[in-house]
C-alpha cells in the first residue's frame, strides 16, 4: 500500500522515470539470465531510452 501512495504522490515526469528504470531493470535481468544477448540489450536500451526521452538517465 506504501507504493501505491508514493506513487500516486510522483509528479507525471517521476513517474516517467520510475517506469523507465523498472523496465530498464527488467531488460537488466534478461541480459543477466541470458535470455537476451548484449545486442539485442543494447538496441532495446536504445529504443526505451529514445521513446522514453531519458538520454543521460541511467
């Protein structure tokens, strides 16, 4: 219930941020358990990055 309250009190760019680290994170895992390989990381990463708008957000 404490996430849900923090979140609902995130301005729409800190939740922009936040969706994007936790999808970063995913893509992290998959590149970890090898279910990606560093290419296919690194385009997606890319991609999230550019559609996202967080250049410089790491």
């Amino acid at each position: 219930m404490d996430k849900k309250v923090a979140w609902e009190n995130l301005s729409a760019d800190e939740k922009k941020k936040e969706l994007f680290l936790q999808q970063k994170h995913t893509l992290d895992l998959f590149l970890e358990r090898h279910a990606i390989t560093q290419a296919q990381y690194n385009k997606s990463l890319g991609d999230l990055r550019d559609k996202m708008g967080m250049r410089g957000v790491e």
